[in-house]
C-alpha cells in the first residue's frame, strides 16, 4: 500500500511540475518538443495544433530536408506563408 501511495505523489508531483512547464510564457514562434503518451515526438508551436510523428518518421523527413528547401525555393512564387 506505501507503494501505491508513493507511486501516486511521484505521479501527482511530475503532473504539477508538466502543469506548471505548460503554464510558462513562451516567446511567439518558440517551438517545443515532447514525446506524446503513445510515444511519438510532438513539435508544439507550428500552428494550432502539434505536429506529431514516431521516431522512424521524423528520421525519414530530416532525410529528405534538402530536397524539402529545394523545393519551397523552386516554388516560391506559389507557396503562402503563414504570418
């Protein structure tokens, strides 16, 4: 039973200190990063919502960054950007 209960204040002191990470101001275009529940790395700051991809797929696209650039850059004229 003290395990459980000492598994509950670990617990409830990791949430406090997550709530309180979350509560921080963060300077606007600041981007943060963090492993979702079901493990897959999350890029929080990009737009409303958080870009979220497993390890195997964030390798792939920083594999391919390159061409990425090269890409926006050949298609300048008809890409938006967001302001």
């Amino acid at each position: 039973m003290a395990d459980t209960e000492q598994n509950l204040r670990d617990e409830l002191e990791r949430l406090r200190a997550e709530n309180e990470e979350l509560k921080k101001p963060r300077a606007r275009g600041a981007l943060t990063m963090k492993v979702s529940e079901k493990g897959a790395l999350s890029v929080y700051g990009m737009g409303r919502f958080p870009v979220t991809l497993y390890k195997e797929q964030w390798q792939r696209l920083l594999g391919v960054a390159d061409e990425i650039k090269k890409f926006i850059e050949e298609n300048n004229d008809r890409l938006k950007a967001k302001e």
